[in-house]
C-alpha cells in the first residue's frame, strides 16, 4: 500500500543548493589544523550561511530563531537548551501553532492528509534522529476522519553533536520544514529555519521560552508502560486490541482510542468501542475494506485520558501488538463475537457483550418508566388511567385489548423513531436523541396536537373519548385506534424529557448494532406503558385505584392547564429557532385552532342534527388544516441555528461562552476550571436542573470565586460539532455536564444529569483541590 | 381495524416527513467494483446533459477533480493526469472529470473558468460534468480529489480508488509510484482481470 511521502515545493535548486553545502562543508580541512582557518572562520561563517540559506531556498525563509508567519498558521524551531555541550544530546523541535479550525498531521495521517517532514541541516558530524510525535487527536471531517493537531503542537526531535566538536564557537541548527495545513480546503507549506547556539564544556541549561512546551509534549509521546500487555485479535470485519491490566494498576479506563501507524487498517471514521473484560480491557475498531494482507504486528498508540499508571500519567501507550495465538480467557468470552462476524452469521455473543445490553435493557426499562412522571407526559398518561377506572366495571378482556393497543402505539413509535434515527446516522447525519424537536415544523405541528388535546380535555369539545379512550362504549372496537393513538401521543410528547438513566442507555444504543439499539428503545417504550399494560391485564389491581366519581372531571380539566404549559414551552422553544415573527403566527393558528375547536364542540356534537353536524365538521375541518398548512409554508427548513447569536438559554446568571472544541481547549491551557454544559431549550431536565442547581446563588458566587469558565453547548437546533462532541462522552442525549479541574490529570469530571446545588459545590470542591495539588494544565484533549 | 390504521398511517407520514426534512441520508455509496456503476445524468460546462448510458460499449474513466486541491495540481503541474487522458482517448477510452464541490465551495468555477483552466493545462477530457448537489459523488462514495473509477463497456466498475500508490502533493513522487490506472488498463487490454480493484483513495477531500 501507499508509503507516504512528504511534499516538498521548493523550487529545483534547493536540493542542488544542499548538495554544494554538504559536499563543501566536507571538503572543508579540520579547522584547527590549519592557523590561516582561524582568521578565515568568520568570512567562512557567512559564506556557509549563505549557502545554507542557499540550502533553504532563498525563495522562501530562512529565519534566524523566531517564528515564521504562513498560511493559518506560525512556526518555528526551537532547542531546548541554549547552549550545546560536544557529544551530549540535546532536544530541539518544529513548533507548530496553528489557526483556530486548521490542522496539520500526525505521522499516519488517516483518510486525507501528510505529515509534516522536517529536512536537517546541521553542521557536519552532527547527528538528527526521527521525528517524535505526540498523540494526535481524531479529526472528523463529514464522511472522512484525519489524525492531526489543533492549537499548538512540538515534533520532538533529538540532536547528538560529535563529540570532538570545537568549544568556544557557535553551531548552526538549520532546518527545513513542510507540511499540509487543513481545515476544510488543504495548503501546503513550507519554511526553512535557523537557530545559532554556542558551544561550551558546561552543562547546558534549559531555554526557560520553551520548558513547558518541551515538558507539555513529552507528556504527550507515547511510551511503553510495562505490565501492560497488548494483544491482537483480527477478523475480516474488525480489529481488536486486547489490554491486560496490570496488578498494580488501579484506574479505571472509560475512553481509549487506538491511532495506528499501520496505514489503511482500521475504518478511521468508525467509532471505536471499548469493552472491560475479567482481566484488562477489549477495544474492537472496525476493519478497513482496503487492507487485504495480515500485518506482522499493529503497532500505534493507545490513549487514553485516565492515564496508564493511574490518573495524571502518561496518556499515550506505545503499542505493538503480536496476535494471540490462545486468546486468554477473558477474551475468549467477546473473542467468538469479534471473530464470529467472519462467519456472516450472527454472533454467539456471551459474557460481558450480553451482560452490557442486559444491563441496557434494563436502564431503558427503567427509564421509560422513569418518563411517566414527567410533566410533559403525566396528563396524557394520567387521563390514560382515568380510562382504565372508568372501565374497571367494565368487561375485562375490552380493558386488556386497550392496554395492548396502547402498548402497540408506544412501542411502535418508540421503534419507528428510532429506527428513523438510525437510518438517519447510518448515513452520517449528526443527530441525537431528541432530534425531532430540533425540527421548526415538527415543533409547531406538535403545539397543535398538544394544544387541542388541552382544550377537549377543558371541555370545549369531546375527542377525549376517541382519544384517550376515557368512555366506556360498550361497542369493543371502538376506542382502539384512540388507545393506540394516545400510545404515540405519549412517545412523541415524552421524548425531550430524558430522564436519569436514560442518557446512558440512549448511548449505549446508538453505539451498538442496528437490532441491539432497536430492543433498547423498544425496552425504553415497554417502561413506559408497563404501568397501564399491568393494570389493564391484571384488572384486581384497580381496586386499589380510587373510585370514579365527579373529580374526574375536575381532575381532567385541571389536566388541560399542564398541556397549556406545555404548548407555552413548546413556542419559546420555537421562539430560539426560529423567530417571533413565527411564534406569532404559531399562535394566530393556536386561535384558529380553537375557533374550529368550538364550532366542532359546539355544532358538530352528537346531539346536532345530522346535516349541522357534518357541516360544522367540514368548516371545523377547513379552518384547522388550512390555517396549519398556511402556516407550516412559513417554517424554514431545519438548519443549524447560528450559534453565537444566540445563548439565551441561559440568561441569568452566569456567562456563558458558547460551545467549540477549541475554545475548551484554550481555556483548559489557561490553568483555569472550565465548566460545559450540553443542553437543549426542548430538554426540560436541563432547564430543570439549570433553575435549581446552576443558577443558585451558592453555585453562580462558587463559580466566579473559582474563576470557573463556562461553556455551554446548546443543542436545541442541529449541530454536528455538538453531536460529536456529545458522543466523546459516549452520549447521545443531552443534559451532559462536564467540569475539567485546571489540573494537569484534567480528568474530566461527568456530573449526573439530575443535579442539585449541593452536586455542583461538591465537584467544584473536588475540581479546586485536584487542581491546587498539581497546578499545571494539559494542552491536548484528544 | 380503520381506526387503527388512521393513527399508524400518521406514524408513518411523520416518519416519511421527518426523513424527507434532514435530506437523503449520506449513503457509504451503492457504486461497488464487480457491480454495475451507477447511471447518471449530469450537465456539462457547455449546458448539454451528459449521461453515462450514452458511452455503453466503451471504457469509462470517471476522475474526480478539484483544481484548487494541491493533489489535483500535483497530477495537473507534472502533465500526469493529461498523459494518461491523451493515451487512453486515443485508445478510444471516454474520459470524464467530474467536480462534486458544493456551490461557494473550493472547487466550483463558472464554466468560463473551467474552460479557462482546461485549456491552460492542456488537458483534453469528453466532458467536465458538474455535480455541484453532490448527488453523483454521493452515489459513487467518492471522497477525495483525485479519485479515480473506471468503468468496462458491459458498465461494470472494475476499478475504485487512489490515482497511484503514493500519497503525497509532490511532484517528485510521480515517478516512483505505481500508477493503478496504468496498472488496470495494462491488464485489460492483456486480457486480464483487474490486479488492484479498490484502493484507498488518497488527495483533499470532496467539497460536498
């Protein structure tokens, strides 16, 4: 397959230049042998200058240590010390300090990109070794991932200068750099640099400009951890990587990912996924279609954040990984899983894999259940039971018929909009859970829904017995179509509403196969009708339901006031996506709605005369449908909200920033706590949470002590950079809150997605000692 | 049963609703090498609609372009992707290029550009079809500029992938590396299979 090479645009003479140099400096008698080259040495200084600037190409720049501005970018060649001792050797480096949104390479680019190469010019005997590469972040472009550097990065290289090297001089450090800078479009660039160093017996000392760049990037190499043993395991369809812990290590790893230097091996863009096994840790890649052979070995980097020796160490594992003959045993157990997709058939998945979606399922049954109580839910459902004590003297088998249609319409539409999410990612969208309402039109059609069934729920018209099923019609086929509707009600009205332990099993779905997501939102689903599946199967269960009487009907009506709410929340959503131009004609067809609503109840009853009531139907029809479509001709088409226009999703308070990847970053280099949170206008936990935790004086006074920065990420419209940034965490739904200590082991601390004032003391208390114990900061997030 | 059914149809129309609304899902690409490759109809520079079924019978190289792609300009600069368009038409090969940038994306010129931008590489294609909704690249899982399909004349795709084995943006490495244009075209006309199907494409990515 393809060796990669570097680019070099220099004009033709360079090389040729170089040459002349080289074979000058070679030709050139041992200085101290002859006295004449003593007084000849500072005219040869500068002809050699020249012809190393020859050497550089005049075309472009050969300057004399300090950075060179190109295209989106500034570099520069540093040493690490500022002197150079005869035969010792010492560290210099190209460092790289690219514009926000530009990156360079990593040493194995992935799908598009170079690397960076850095030709030497050194004085004779002097010896360059490779370039050391720190870790590189994955950088996903659209369809496409590259491996590569944002901000500022070093490529380490080590110096041996001779060791009969003449004391007393000075020595040239020439170097010749080119590369490719991207962001979305590609530049190539180029720059020739010089750094002049005495030569002296003493022991060099460090340039103080440039230790905590040295020491921030040596951090950041990768280095064997002995104990760690890497095994490979590899299929037709994937690539596993096999970590055996060591006994003495006591960290947990939640987020590795595995940058080979193999070129075409792995799918770069394919999320890798991670598995603990009984005695270390299981990372399965997905294989690329273009590697047919078998590498002797995988060599690359593992990394991970929580660090190989513990929290706060070395992030990077070198890694080269023999296969394993005998898988051990605790891989044998996911080992049939991986190997068996060479079969084409499905896996005989045991052990930890079927544990994980046990356990899934679970969480999501939970969580459905979880999802009854919340506001947005509680009156369909609540009206829902009314039905089923209204019949309880009923025939039992009808209440049991009602009680699976309306399982049938939440599991149905559990699974239909799941299966469009998807569908939707298999194609590479960006999307989450909850992506529905990041729609204008979606939003408004749903007021409307939400809206009518409010007012038939005050009385001013009767669907509710269709609907909700709330009557006790003796005919058995009628009502079911409302039971099943008021099933789908539930679903769509609940799906903001992500509740603790949803997150995590939500997350967990999208990463897993097609069928596996498909049974947890169908678990999901199943939680949330489990209530009235039990109550209308088991009807003795009902006594111990109050009896029906005229609070009903109180209770209903009161009811309607929570749906009102919820179509107020609904605009202000609206409102933040789009505009108030919009909402205002969102709510002149909320009137024409009802006008139909009335004439519906008022004329179109069955107690109307039949000619009146089809009458009224029709107009009550008309009037609805065609305001609806008038309006909805309005709605723009989802598209990514600006997001600096708009933060008004927190607007008391604190200051937010908004979301990017490299404002953390930088903020994070300042040393300073950085506080993100991922939230949604349409999440009501996160305006919740926001309310009672985030915006109590305690907090906000704690926040600005610490000097706290906060970041929010507001995904109320689409927004791929946040969708992405979301699944680092392996999360698919919002709320997420993430606090970084200023600490150099900047473990990022995940809070729950319930939070309280005393949670968010307690994490900045944790955060502020983390940080005072260490006091210097990481640059790189990968 | 109709009651039932109402409420499902709903179901299914805010399904059908929700995925017209977020646009054709970014398929992995149906082109497949052993398959039939996918028709298309695409206008060229000069507004006449140009559809692949019209070149049946013939070997078809689709190239993907991208002038302002310093990987373009490699093959453009050193009059390597040129050679290979005015040897393999003289063999009676069609050769279109095809440009999937996105409007106000890099890559997308007025056709007076393009023209002006043949003509100053010298480079003689059939036609310099436009794909500026990204449909076709979609389709045929191009990614990057250059990539490189060829097409028999039964209208199977025999060969995907890099335009040769070296991944870089100089000039220099021409040269060295294994052209698999070349290689396919070499076998072909031998009479034999394909060596290299599928290749991992390498250059800028495609301006969707």
């Amino acid at each position: 397959m393809p060796a990669l090479r570097g680019i070099r645009f220099d004009p033709a003479g360079r090389n040729f230049c170089k040459e002349v140099t080289v074979k000058w400096q070679r030709d050139t008698p041992p200085k101290d042998i002859d006295p004449i080259m003593k007084i000849m040495k500072p005219i040869l200084k500068s002809i050699l200058l020249l012809i190393t600037m020859c050497a550089f190409g005049l075309a472009t720049r050969s300057v004399q240590g300090q950075a060179v501005r190109t295209d989106y970018m500034e570099t520069e060649l540093v040493v690490e010390t500022t002197s150079i001792k005869p035969g010792q050797p010492f560290w210099a480096g190209l460092r790289m300090k690219m514009d926000e949104h530009w990156h360079t390479y990593w040493r194995n680019p992935a799908d598009s990109g170079l690397p960076t190469e850095i030709d030497w010019a050194l004085p004779d005997g002097f010896q360059a070794g490779e370039i050391n590469w720190p870790y590189p972040q994955k950088i996903v472009l659209d369809i496409l991932a590259s491996y590569g550097y944002e901000g500022e990065t070093l490529l380490l290289v080590e110096i041996t200068p001779p060791a009969d090297l003449e004391t007393g001089g000075t020595a040239d450090i020439g170097a010749f750099a080119s590369w490719l800078v991207c962001a979305d479009i590609c530049l190539p660039g180029e720059s020739g640099y010089q750094v002049t160093l005495p030569v002296t017996d003493e022991a060099p000392q460090a340039d103080e400009r440039w230790t905590d760049l040295f020491t921030r990037t040596r951090e950041q190499l990768a280095v064997p951890v002995p104990g760690w043993q890497v095994e490979a395991v590899i299929s037709d369809s994937t690539v596993a990587l096999h970590a055996s812990t060591p006994e003495w290590y006591r960290g947990s790893l939640t987020r590795v990912e595995f940058y080979p230097y193999n070129e075409d091996l792995i799918d770069y863009v394919s999320p890798q996924r991670l598995e603990k096994t009984e005695t270390g840790y299981l990372l399965t890649m997905r294989r690329s279609g273009f590697y047919t052979g078998r590498p002797d070995e995988i060599t690359g980097v593992l990394v991970s954040a929580e660090g190989w020796r513990g929290a706060g160490s070395e992030r990077a594992l070198a890694v080269a990984a023999v296969y394993a003959d005998e898988l051990p045993a605790a891989v044998a157990a996911i080992g049939p899983a991986v190997a068996g997709e060479t079969a084409g058939a499905l896996a005989p998945v045991s052990g930890d894999l079927v544990a994980g979606l046990w356990q899934a399922l679970l969480f999501a049954l939970i969580g459905g259940l979880i999802l009854n109580l919340m506001p947005c839910v509680l009156p369909v459902l609540s009206i829902k039971v009314l039905g089923f004590i209204h019949q309880a003297g009923d025939d039992p088998a009808k209440a049991r018929r009602h009680g699976l249609v309306f399982t049938a319409g939440v599991l149905i539409s559990f699974l239909a909009l799941a299966a469009v999410l998807i569908a939707l990612r298999a194609g590479g969208e960006q999307l989450g859970w909850g992506f529905q309402l990041q729609s204008p039109a979606f939003l408004v059609i749903l007021s409307v829904i939400i809206f009518v069934f409010g007012l038939s729920l005050f009385g001013v018209f009767e669907i509710g017995t269709s609907l909700v099923g709330l009557g006790g019609r003796a005919d058995s086929g009628s009502g079911l179509g409302g039971s099943f509707m008021s099933g789908v009600l539930a679903t769509v009205v609940a799906t903001p509403c992500t509740a603790p332990f949803m997150g995590v099993a939500l997350g967990y779905a999208l990463t897993q196969s097609a069928a596996q997501s498909l049974a947890i939102f169908g678990f999901l689903g199943l939680g949330m009708a489990l209530p009235y599946l039990t109550l209308s199967s088991v009807p003795a269960l009902l006594k111990y339901v109050p009896k029906p009487g005229a609070w009903m009907e109180s209770f209903k009506q009161f009811m309607g006031f929570l749906m009102m709410a919820t179509v107020v929340w609904l605009l202000w959503v609206l409102n933040l996506q789009t505009d108030p131009n919009l909402v205002a004609l969102v709510m002149v067809l909320l009137v024409m709605v009802s006008l139909g609503s009335w004439i519906l109840g008022r004329w179109g009853g069955i107690s109307a005369g039949s000619r009146t009531r089809i009458a009224a139907r029709s107009v009550a029809t008309v009037i609805v449908f065609a305001s609806l479509a008038a309006v909805l001709s309005q709605v723009p088409a989802p598209a990514k909200a600006e997001r600096a226009a708009m933060t008004p999703v927190n607007s008391a308070g604190l200051e937010w920033q908004p979301f990017s990847r490299q404002l953390v970053q930088d903020l994070r280099a300042t040393g300073k706590p950085v506080f993100v949170d991922f939230t949604a206008a349409w999440c009501l936990s996160c305006q919740v949470n926001k309310r009672v935790a985030l915006n109590d004086s305690r907090v906000v006074e704690r926040f600005e002590t610490l000097g706290v920065a906060t970041v929010q990420a507001d995904w109320t419209s689409r927004d791929p950079e946040i969708t992405r940034a979301l699944a680092e965490f392996g999360r698919n739904s919002v709320p997420l809150y993430v606090l970084y200590s200023g600490g150099p082991d900047s473990e990022p601390a995940i809070l729950p997605e319930l939070l309280t004032p005393g949670l968010v003391l307690d994490a900045l208390k944790q955060a502020e000692t983390g940080s005072a114990a260490s006091g210097r900061t990481v640059g790189m997030i990968d | 049963m109709k009651k039932i059914l109402i409420p499902i149809a709903v179901v299914a129309v805010a399904a059908a609703y929700l995925l017209g609304n977020y646009g054709t899902p970014m398929a992995a690409g149906e082109a497949q090498v052993g398959n039939p490759a996918p028709d298309f109809t695409l206008m060229d520079t000069n507004g006449n609609n140009v559809a692949l079924s019209d070149y049946s019978g013939k070997y078809i190289v689709l190239e993907w372009i991208n002038y302002d792609c310093p990987f373009v300009a490699k093959h453009y600069n050193a009059k390597n992707m040129q050679s290979l368009q005015d040897k393999y038409r003289e063999q009676g090969v069609v050769w279109l290029a095809i440009n999937s940038s996105a409007e106000g994306k890099q890559g997308q010129f007025s056709n007076d550009e393009i023209h002006t931008r043949l003509k100053k590489h010298a480079s003689t294609v059939d036609a310099y079809l436009l794909d500026g909704n990204g449909e076709v690249g979609r389709k045929y899982g191009a990614t990057h500029t250059p990539h490189m399909y060829i097409i028999n004349p039964e209208g199977t795709l025999v060969y995907m992938g890099a335009i040769d084995s070296i991944n870089s943006a100089n000039v220099a490495d021409i040269p060295k590396a294994d052209n698999y244009v070349v290689m396919a075209f070499d076998a072909i006309f031998a009479g034999n299979d394909v060596p290299v199907g599928m290749t991992r494409a390498y250059g800028c990515t495609v301006k969707y």
